[in-house]
C-alpha cells in the first residue's frame, strides 16, 4: 500500500465519518421525522379491505359449512340441526381466532356473505380458551333440545292436520302422507343428518 | 487533601480534639462520596439521554412512558437492576465471576479522582494525573477479562478475548495522543495541563487551536478512547450481532449494572480527559476564575467544564448512532497501521514545534504580532 492510498484511506474515513454523522444529525434535529405510532393511544388508519377478526352474522348463516371445508388450518367448527320450517338451525358456530391465519378463504367463500372480516385486531388473552369466538351464544345442547322440541310440535300438528285431512278427503295418500313420517322421522334423525360439526353430541330427541 | 484538613481544622475550632488524620480520612470518605454520586448520576441520566439521542436520530421517539416525557426511566431501569436475581451460572468459576465487576467499575470509577471539575475542584491532584488514568483505567482490561473467562460460555470468552486485545491495542495511541498536552503544559497533573490553557486568548489558548499537530491530536484521542473504552463503533467486545452480549452475557442484576455503569463513567472520563486535555478544561474564556472567590470561581468552572465535557458525551453518542461497528481485522488495522503511526508523527510534530518556537503556538504568535 502505497502512501497515497494510506491517505486517501484517512481522508475517505474522515469524509464518510462526517457525512454520515451529517445525516443522523438531521434526523435527530428534526422532529418531524419521527415516524413512532404511540400506540395504544394512536392508531393506524385500517385498510377498507383490512382482513381483522372473523365475525359470521348468525342471521344470514346458512350452515352450508362451505367456511369449515375451506379453511386449512381448521380453525371453524359448527353444527346445526333442521328446524321445524325445513331450515338449519347453528346449534354451535365457533372460531378458534387464536389458530386462524386470517387468509380470507371462508370469507371468499361463504355464499349468504354472513362471514366477515372485521377490522378488530386487538385479542390479547393468558388462556387460550378465551380465543375461541362463539357466535351462538346459547349452549349447543339447549338448541339441539329446542329445535327437536319445536320440530316434534311442527310433527304433532302436521299429524294432527293430516288426520282431520284424512278426516274429511280419505283419497289424498301423498300429500300429508310424507310429512307425517318426515316430521316423526326428523325428530329422531335431526341431530345424525346436519351432524355437520366435528362433535356430535347425544342427542337430546328422546323427549317426544 | 490533608491541607484541605488542616485548614477546616483551623476553621472549625471544634474540630481541634480530632486527630488530623480522622479528619483527613473523613474528608476522602466525603469527596468519594459526593464524586461516586455525581458519577452515578451521570451514569443514569447519562443512559436516559442516550436512548433519547438514539430515538431521534432513528427517527423514533425513545422512552417516554415513566414519568413526564420518559424523564424517570433510568430510575426504573435502576430499580430493576438492583431488585433482579444475581444469576451465577453452575459452572462458572464463583470467585472470579463475583470479582470481574468490581474489577471493570473501580477501573472506571478511580479515573474520577483526578478529573479537574474546576479551579479547585478536584479530589486529588495528583502530579502524575494523566499517568494515573491511564493505568488505572487497564484495570477494566482484568475485569473485563475475568468476566469473559469466568463465566464459562463461548460468547463472553470471545467478548472477553477481543477486549483485552482492543483495550491494550488502543491504550497506545490514546496515550501518545495526550502527551501533547503534557509536553506543551510541562507536566501530566491535569490542573497544570488545564491552567496552561488559560489566559487572555480565551477560545484559541486551547491546546486544540495550539498549533496544527495538536489539533489532529484531539481527533486521534478522541477515536482512540472510543475504542479503549468499548464505544460502539468499536465495541466488539459485546457485538450484539454476533457475540449476544459479549463478555457480560451471563451477568444479571446488580453485577450487570456494575459493568453497564462502568461503560458510562468511562464515556465521561474520556470526555473530560479530552475537555482538559485540548479544549481548556474548566477555563472560563476571557476571564481568570482563579481570582474570582473561591465559591463563584469554583461554581463558574464547574459550570464550564460540565457543559464542555456534557457536549463531548453528546458527540461520543452522536457517532455511537452513526458508524456501524468494525470488524476485528479492521479495528486492529485501525489501531496499529493508522492510529499508532499518526499519533507518533503528531508526537515528533508537537515536540519539534515546541523546541523550534519556543513552546509558542500559532494564536500566541499572532496575538504577540499585535502586542
């Protein structure tokens, strides 16, 4: 190494030394370059297509289970029983938030548009049973009881219609004669057919 | 010390039935004192305004949750260190791991003995003043060592190892730059060195402005000291990056804070090293303090050399956001191939500019031209 590089090293330390001191100088001066959120008391602006948490409006659920075949961390469980007026009732719906990669996929799929995204992202919690959000919040097996209490109501009546039908027009065999068995029969079978959910629990129907 | 006795023993009539050297020892215990709570004051606001500095500069805003604006933090970072479990690992060598702090803050904490804070504050003017920082600050080498080798793990080892070899790398440039100052003052007690600033040319009757040589000397001291005090651009020793936390990976609690109070007084003993040293130490510019009364004359000096030496920490951290650390290689090269050889050009300069004029620097010769 010649002189003249030992030299141009020092003058090169210095120069780059001061230029750099130059711009964290600047930096430092000038308040306006802060770029800290201070948290908890400010807040970023969401996004309007902000993937947050999961919120299914329960009212427009269909209980198709389009969300719990999508989603691949498995992460929504639900079951539903048929109600008395043919339509599926949530026994439970949850979404365990805590194992949720907020992909999107059973918001992209859900048909009725009841899943959403909301803008929420704060749930800190110590246990993680708190992460998991029910969306029916009665107790499954309550819903379960109700429905089939309701579906063998909608069956008694059904039968009793039939038999004042059979009453007065004895040729009329496949009108109520279908509801009459479906009604009896999807009191019985209610909780086995939409088993949907992951956990199919004793059903409740031998109350009628 | 034992005059400043005797004098408060002829002041103080009461004090007549005291043996002098009680006196003379509870003087000592009371300038100890009060110069390990300055220091460890510095050493606190010290940490808060270096995580300050480092907020701005990174474009953040840094602590400012405990108290108004943050200003309590080191406080809090006081009280955790002292209430955190002293953890001392199950194969360390317990001797030497209980030692090595002590070893790395008396190291740093003795230096504080001969710092002229001003015209008659000084715990110990001792006629060997520069000497004697430069040798009691080795002792942070033992420590440092110690608690590298002690502790047992590879990363505080390597920590260790790099430290006693940029320590004893440095310690030569950083004392062949000081002894400028010595040679233009005739003598290494700092009051001596920091007087011969002094007169009526205020600013420029800095060793810094004394003549060119000089000047490059501060530059070269203050590099060199960065890097025999383990400051960032240099502080490989506990390279975050590569080493977790160097020689102090394994220390917790108050052992901890003995090494991190100590990285702070020696950040301070570097700045006031350099404020006597080149930039006219406690000296009030155009104005004598030392025939001022003693309490005015004294708090005036103070004020000076704490704003001096204050301004030098603030550019210690200044560069210490800025430069990113040196590799090994690099900061040995530094040493040996830049820093030694330049600080021995500027020592032959400094000696032949003082035998060829006379012991005059430039602003002396220009103010003589004038009359």
């Amino acid at each position: 190494m010649g002189l003249k590089a030992y030299l141009n090293d020092i003058v090169e330390a210095v120069v780059t030394t001061a230029k750099g001191m130059r711009i964290t100088a600047r930096y430092g001066v000038d308040p306006k370059e802060e770029v800290t959120l201070q948290y908890p008391e400010e807040r970023w602006e969401i996004p309007d297509r902000y993937r947050g948490f999961l919120h299914n409006d329960i009212k427009k659920c269909t209980s198709c289970t389009m969300c719990v075949k999508v989603c691949p961390v498995d992460c929504i469980s639900l079951e539903a029983v048929r109600g008395a007026d043919k339509k599926m009732v949530l026994a439970f719906y949850d979404i365990n938030i805590g194992r949720c990669m907020y992909c999107g996929l059973c918001v992209e799929v859900c048909p009725v548009k009841s899943l959403t995204h909301t803008s929420g992202y704060e749930m800190a919690s110590t246990d993680r049973g708190e992460l998991i959000l029910h969306f029916i919040h009665e107790d499954a097996a309550e819903v379960k009881a109700r429905v089939a209490r309701q579906v063998a109501e909608a069956a008694a009546k059904a039968a009793e219609a039939a038999k004042a039908a059979e009453g007065t027009k004895a040729a009329e065999p496949p009108g109520p004669a279908t509801p009459k068995p479906a009604g009896a029969q999807a009191a019985a079978k209610a909780p086995e057919v939409p088993s949907l959910g992951t956990e199919p629990t004793p059903a409740p129907e031998k109350k009628e | 010390m034992e005059a400043l006795a005797k004098s408060l023993v002829n002041a103080v009539p009461l004090l007549a039935g005291v043996p002098l050297w009680a006196v003379t020892l509870l003087l000592m215990v009371v300038v100890a004192v009060v110069i390990l709570v300055f220091a460890l004051t510095f050493e606190g606001v010290g940490s808060l305004v270096l995580r300050k500095v480092a907020g701005d500069i990174q474009a953040r805003i840094g602590p400012n949750r405990v108290g108004p604006n943050g200003i309590l933090q080191f406080l809090a970072d006081g009280v955790k260190l002292v209430l955190k479990e002293d953890i001392i690992p199950a194969n360390a060598d317990r001797l030497l791991f209980q030692l090595a702090p002590y070893f790395v803050f008396v190291g740093s904490f003795a230096a504080f003995v001969v710092v002229p804070f001003g015209v008659g504050l000084i715990a110990a003017d001792l006629n060997i003043g520069i000497y004697y920082v430069m040798a009691v600050t080795s002792l942070v080498v033992v420590g440092v060592l110690l608690a590298g080798w002690s502790s047992n793990n590879k990363w505080a080892l390597l920590g260790g190892m790099r430290a006693a070899a940029q320590i004893v790398s440095y310690e030569i440039p950083v004392g062949m730059a000081l002894i400028p100052a010595v040679l233009i003052a005739g003598s290494l007690s700092l009051q001596d060195i920091v007087r011969s600033q002094g007169g009526l040319l205020g600013v420029f009757g800095w060793n810094l402005f004394h003549n060119p040589f000089t000047f490059f000397s501060f530059f070269l001291y203050f590099t060199a000291a960065q890097a025999e005090t383990n400051q960032t651009p240099f502080d490989l020793p506990e390279a975050e990056s590569e080493l977790v936390s160097g020689y102090n990976v394994e220390y917790s609690g108050i052992r901890f804070g003995f090494f991190f109070l100590a990285e702070f007084g020696d950040m301070f003993i570097v700045a006031a090293l350099a404020t006597a040293c080149f930039l006219g130490g406690w000296n009030v510019p155009f104005f004598n303090a030392d025939t001022l009364p003693w309490i005015w004359g004294n708090l005036l000096s103070l004020g000076v050399f704490l704003t001096k030496a204050f301004a030098m920490v603030l550019i210690m951290m200044w560069v210490r956001w800025t430069l990113p650390r040196l590799r090994v290689d690099q900061l040995m090269r530094m040493s040996w191939k830049y820093l030694v050889p330049l600080t021995f050009v500027n020592l032959l300069g400094v000696s032949l500019w003082l035998l060829l004029f006379k012991g005059k620097g430039i602003p002396g010769m220009i103010a003589s031209l004038f009359g």
